[in-house]
C-alpha cells in the first residue's frame, strides 16, 4: 500500500477541482500499480516518458473502435508539446484515480439512494467519493473526452512545467524563457530533448497549478508527417496489418479452448445435459458445468462448440417465455392507462401546464412502435483466463472492467486484489461490453482445469444473451393555435424501466430475471430523456409507463434517444405537413433559444440542397440535440422498386443521400470526430432498415447476422458532414449520429409516397 504525495495528488488530479476538495474526495491508501520499467520516468497516472523519448499515455477506457485512445494521446501532445512519432498509448487497469466521476454523477439515481436532506453539491461530493472509492471505470455515455480532458492536459502541463525547470537549470536561463515544442525543451537557438531531461525532471518541484498553454487543444494543427493526417489514429495500423490483439487472440501456453451454452436471459438453472453425443468429438478435453451454463472445452474452439452443440443442455426458466407479438400488446395495451385496463404512467419531464389542455381541446395523435434492438457487434463476448497460486488474469474486453474484476473474485471466492485484468480492445460494443457474464465461467473452468483456458461466445448464443435496446410503445399528441404553432405536447412512452434493471445486474450483480423484477413498475427517466424534444413548446408533458415484459433489456448506441427522437421527429414533421408549413422552417421557429441546433439547421440547407421538402421530393429533416451536441440531418430516399438490389431494396426503400450538420462544440480530432458522425449514421440507418428481433417462446427470433437487415457496403449512401467550428466544452461524438437519422428517412419517404412510417424497423408493419 502506497501512501498518496502531494505531488501525486498535483499531477494526477482534476484541473479545476480545488485542492482541498479533491484530498477529501482521495482515498488515503490504493493498491499498487502494475509495475513500470525501471527507465521510464513517472509523471503521473496519466503519463510516462521512457529513456528513448516514448512518450506513454495512459488509456483507462475501454476502445472499441471509437479512436478515443487517440483523442485522449492528442491532447497530451498537444499540452505537453510532443512530437506525435514519439508518442504510445498504454491501456491501464481500472485504479481510483481514473475514476469517471462524471458518469457516477449522471448515473448518481442509478447507484446511490437520493438523500434528500443533502445540498446538490454535497450529493455531488457523495457520488465522488463513491465513484474513487469503488474503481469507477466505466467507459459509456459519451463521457471519454468531457470527463478526462482536464486530468490529461493537466498531466501534460505538469511534465512541460518539469522538463523545462530542468532544463533551465541545465542552461542558467529563466524557466518561463523556455518552452517544448516537437519533443525538445527550447530556449533560443539551444534545445533538449525530453528522454535527456525526464529523469531528472521528476525531482524538481510540482508547480501548483501547472500553467496550461493558452491554445486548447484540438486548435493547434502540426504539420504532416508525409502523406499522414496531423495526428492519424495510434490503433489503425494494427488494424489494417491484422497485428491488432484482441482476447481471442490471446495465445498462452498449455491454453484450451471452450465454448459456453448458458440459455435465453431467462434461464436460472441448469437441469441436464446429454454428454454422450459429445464424447466422441476429435479434441474434446472436458465438459464443464455451473449452476446455469455448460462448456465444452477442446484442443480447438470448433471442436469445442461442436461439443456443446451435441450436448443438448435444458434450462429452468423463470418468468413468461413471451413472443414478440405477446410483447408489442404489452406495450400497447400499457398506453390505455389504468381505467382502460392498462398501465400506470408516470409524469417524469414537465413544463408549464403539461397536458392540461387536452381535456377540452382538438389536436392530432398518433401512435409508434418500435421494435428490439439487438446489438449485433461485429466481435462476439470474448475473455481469456488464467489461474495459479490463487492469483487470477483475465484478458477481456468490458467497458466496466471492475465490475468484471469483482464477479470472477466472487466466482472463486478470492480477493478483488487477486485478480489482475489486461484491458483488451472490443471489435465494437454499442454498449454491449458494460453486461459482461463471461468472466465469471471462464475463472471457474480456468480454477478447475488448471489450464489457461479462452472461452468464446459463438454468434447464436452471443444473440440468446443479448440484453437488447428495449422495444417501445409511444402515444404522442399536441394542440396547435389558429397558425400551426405547438402550444402542448404530449409524449407518453411505454416500455421496461431498462436503466434500471441495467444498473441491477451491472453494480448488484443481480441475475437478469431478478433484476426484472426488482425494478418492475418504476419509473425511470433516462427511459423517457431522448424524447425531450429541444423547442420551445410552453406546455410539455412527458410520462413513463413502465412494462413488464419478462426479456432483459440494457444500454444500446444513442439510447433513448434511438427511438425517442424518431417518435417527436417524425410527429413534429407530421404537424408540419398537416399544416401546409415547410418543415424546416418549422422547426427552427420553434428552437427560441437553442441557437446552435437552429445554426445547424440551417446549415444543413445549403450542404444538402433542400428543396423545401415539397410533396414528392423525397428528402426529410430532422434534428436533436443530445450529450451537449447537436446535428441535423437530411435525408434524401424513395421506396426500392421491384427488382432492385441491394440491403436497401430489403429495407423495401432506397437512401440516396445523408447530410449532417453537428455542433459538438470544440473538436479534438477532425478525422475521429468524422469518423464517429459517419458511424453512427450508419448505425441510424441499420435500425431504420432492420436491425430488429422478435421472440419466439422467450429466445429471439434474429440469430445470426443474416437476420438482421444490415446495410452492406452498397447500400451505404452517398454522406456529407460538415462540422460548426466552436469554442463551447467538447462533448460527446459516439451517440448523436445515430437518433436524426432514421426520422430523416422517415420524413423522406412521407414526402416521396404520401405514407407515413410509425414503426423501426420502417417497413416492418402496418403505417
């Protein structure tokens, strides 16, 4: 155990965070950390420079495939004035003083119990303090650059402010004469390089506050190396050569391999296997069993899943085993409220008189569906174990690594601190990777074959076990005065309390059916949050009708958002049509003042040639706002003729074009920040085309990739985004692609054929 310095607590804490604060929040004492090279000098958590100049950036967050690795080794660059050659990026394994606390804060209804009698700022240094004390590591929320960009620069400035203090002294000269540029301490014509200082440039004094450079980051471009981008991501050459390591390519020796069958979500228990039609399997080692799953374990992964496939293991279910019809009259019936024999709504977001009005008053409503959302990642659950001398390693991809740390300790009943776990990228997550069930089988079989074993999910079971984005019912309505304008809206929206019950299994370890039922019939407002629209209306209500549906439900990209901002979107548009009015226009009259999404509307006109979104045009708009950005996007899309090819004509529709206009505020890395927008549009559009599932006695009806309407490369539109260049705090770029884009099509395909699509999938049923 280490006691903590103050030139520690100086280098590694927040910028902004006030000194006496930040000590109160700080655990006196926290385990080691993994042991550094002996050459390298420390500066911190955050930060390491090797004796051959490497300049070593700690990455606390789970990478999966969002570059925020990259981001966070730019900003150090860029404070710290190093050349981008020189610099690596290190994954580090969850420790108190990476804690997201930002997260913690916005998780805070999730994690702790309200205490009312509290100051909001004293309930904020309580989730602090939690978030430290617990390891919060959480990689989720778009939070990777809002929460941590303070703590990097101020490593970064805290290293500068050293090395040249060292230098200086080497040169007789006034430290502020000197600055770092490209690698080098420089003070006139003279220059040193950092591996020549950092030694000794640790046991100078810790400036308090290390003075950080005028010039954000993310404002300062280096010149090209060649034909490379300025700061060209650090993990894609790995990815492009195939020497990339994730934890399915973890070899060990003496390693077996194992593949898993734990049932549908709703299986507690394991009743029986069948072991004959598996012992004769060419490399089979052993069959594996605990208390609601079977592995197989082999020389091979195929001989592995070849034998649990043979196994035939039966499960005990508790709770409905409901189909995806039984679930949709669920939800519906939910709408009715309870005089009609419905569900009871909770008023959850309000303004001015609410719904009062609709009482005596006309206006139009209309009902939504949206389906399941499977997360389909292109890398199925994955985790390499490791055991002796009572010590366990697990190689896994999670974006909360200490919960996974915590439930392999339980499984074998040891210490948190005997577990060590090596951050491993995932080949995407869209949150999947926060509910990880893996780790905890793989300890087992690790702890009981006494071999290193890597345990894969194949794709059929990785989709039996998939908490899926909740599916939706939504009633919206609104009252509109003599001239069209919205004077009320209405949006109630059932479904499953899912943050919640998420939160049930992720920090109580609660199993998914438990889980159900411990949060069945609250309220929950992160359910409810993407459907607050960003206008101006006077009279808002938004209300929760919390269902029951007996299928786990988790964290999905873009969130409620994904079908919050469809419903709003595409009803906003539906006012606008009724009215006569051009909806762009519409909407912008309405925003009062939310100038950056209106600039973005505005904008998005000219890069996307609006027409005005006439009768028969075939483009449609829609926008929102969301984790302190803002986009608006233009679609322009017709129904797919018969015969046509492609994922689109699957779809049953045809997107020819996408344009977006984002204000994110300032943007650190152009290419990632682009790269991000154009993802998530993609992902929008794989939801508006089918990237849904039904169920069928409780396991889901989309089992394979090939059962969801993905886009395939061909189908990807033509896709335009321009950036509003923005001195505002930079905020999150891995959602807001997402929710405008499939009320964009939505909007577009009304004005092509006059029909209107209140379902996601958008061609999945009745209109």
């Amino acid at each position: 155990m280490v006691q903590i310095t103050r030139r520690g607590l100086l280098v590694t804490a927040a910028a902004g965070t006030g000194l006496t604060i930040a000590w109160a929040l700080w655990p006196r004492q926290y385990d080691n950390p993994p042991a550094l090279v002996d050459d390298e000098a420390v500066f911190g958590a955050y930060l390491r420079i090797a004796a051959n100049g490497t300049v070593i950036v700690s990455n606390p967050h789970c990478e999966m495939g969002q570059g925020v690795g990259t981001v966070l080794a730019q900003i150090v660059a860029e404070e710290l004035g190093a050349d981008w050659r020189t610099i690596a990026l290190e994954p580090a394994p969850p420790a108190p003083v990476f804690a997201n606390t930002s997260l913690a804060s916005q998780w805070a209804p999730l994690l702790l119990p309200p205490v009312p009698a509290l100051r909001p700022d004293e309930n904020d240094i309580l989730v602090r303090r939690w978030a430290t004390m617990r390891d919060f590591v959480v990689t989720a929320g778009d939070t990777e650059v809002t929460a941590y960009e303070a703590s990097y620069r101020a490593a970064a400035a805290t290293a500068r402010s050293l090395l040249c203090q060292a230098a200086a002294d080497r040169w007789g000269a006034a430290v502020e004469e000197t600055d770092t540029r490209d690698g080098f301490v420089v003070w006139g014509n003279e220059r040193l390089r950092f591996a020549e200082l950092a030694a000794e440039a640790v046991d100078y004094p810790v400036p308090d506050p290390a003075p950080l450079r005028t010039t954000l980051p993310g404002n300062v471009r280096a010149e090209p190396i060649g034909d490379a981008p300025p700061f060209a991501r650090l993990d894609l050459p790995g990815k492009v050569d195939g020497s990339a390591s994730f934890a399915g390519d973890i070899r060990l020796p003496d390693m077996v391999y194992a593949a898993i069958r734990q049932g549908p979500l709703g299986a507690v228990a394991l009743v029986s296997v069948d072991r004959k039609p598996a012992e004769g399997i060419t490399g089979l080692i052993d069959i594996v069993k605990g208390s609601d799953w079977v592995a197989a374990v082999a020389t091979s992964w195929w001989a592995a899943d070849t034998a649990v496939r043979a196994l035939r293991p039966r499960f005990r279910h508790i709770g409905k085993r409901r189909s995806g019809e039984e679930v949709a009259e669920q939800l519906d019936k939910a709408l009715d409220g309870p005089e009609k024999g419905g569900g009871t709504g909770y008023r959850l977001i309000a303004r001015g008189a609410g719904d009062a009005g609709f009482a005596g008053g006309k206006g139009l409503a209309a009902r939504y569906a949206i389906a399941a959302a499977p997360h389909a990642t292109p890398e199925t659950g994955a985790v390499t174990a490791r055991f002796a001398d009572n010590r366990l390693e697990l190689w896994v991809a999670s974006q909360a690594p200490q919960v996974a740390r915590r439930r392999a300790a339980a499984a074998l009943g040891i210490p948190v601190a005997n577990v060590q776990i090596y951050p491993m990228p995932a080949g995407g997550s869209f949150d999947r990777r926060l509910d990880d069930d893996l780790v905890a089988a793989a300890a087992v079989m690790a702890r009981d074959l006494r071999r290193p074993v890597q345990l894969i999910r194949s794709r059929q079971e990785e989709a039996v076990r998939d908490p899926v984005r909740t599916p939706v019912a939504a009633r919206v309505a609104a009252l509109t005065d003599q001239q069209a304008n919205i004077s009320a809206l209405s949006v109630k929206i059932a479904c499953p309390p899912s943050a919640r019950e998420f939160a049930q299994r992720l920090f109580n370890d609660v199993h998914g059916p438990d889980a159900i039922d411990a949060t069945s019939g609250e309220a929950d407002l992160m359910a409810v949050a993407g459907a607050m629209v960003p206008y101006d209306i006077p009279n808002l209500a938004i209300d929760h009708y919390p269902v029951q549906i007996d299928i786990p439900t988790g964290r999905w990209r873009g969130n409620s958002a994904s079908y919050g901002v469809f419903v709003t979107e595409s009803f906003i548009d539906e006012l606008a049509g009724r009215a006569r009015r051009e909806p762009l226009s519409y909407r912008v009259q309405m925003l009062g003042q939310n100038i950056r999404l209106a600039n973005c509307l505005t904008r998005v006109a000219g890069l996307a040639e609006w027409d005005g979104g006439l009768d028969n045009s075939g483009q449609g708009v829609a926008c929102c706002s969301w984790n302190g950005a803002h986009i608006a996007v233009i679609a322009s899309a017709s129904r797919a003729s018969d015969g046509a090819g492609g994922g689109a004509a699957r779809g049953g529709f045809q997107v020819e074009r996408l344009s977006a206009v984002v204000d994110a505020g300032r943007i650190i890395n152009h290419d990632i920040a682009l790269q991000q927008i154009e993802g998530g549009m993609i992902f929008g559009l794989a939801m508006a085309m089918g990237c849904a599932t039904g169920w069928t006695g409780g396991y889901p009806d989309a089992r394979t990739l090939r059962d969801l309407s993905l886009p395939l490369l061909a189908d990807i539109p033509e896709i335009r985004v321009d950036f509003i260049e923005s001195q505002e705090s930079p905020a999150g770029l891995g959602e807001i692609g997402v929710p405008a884009v499939a009320p964009a099509i939505a909007n577009a395909l009304a004005s092509a054929t006059g029909l209107r699509f209140r379902q996601l999938p958008l061609l999945s049923g009745g209109l």
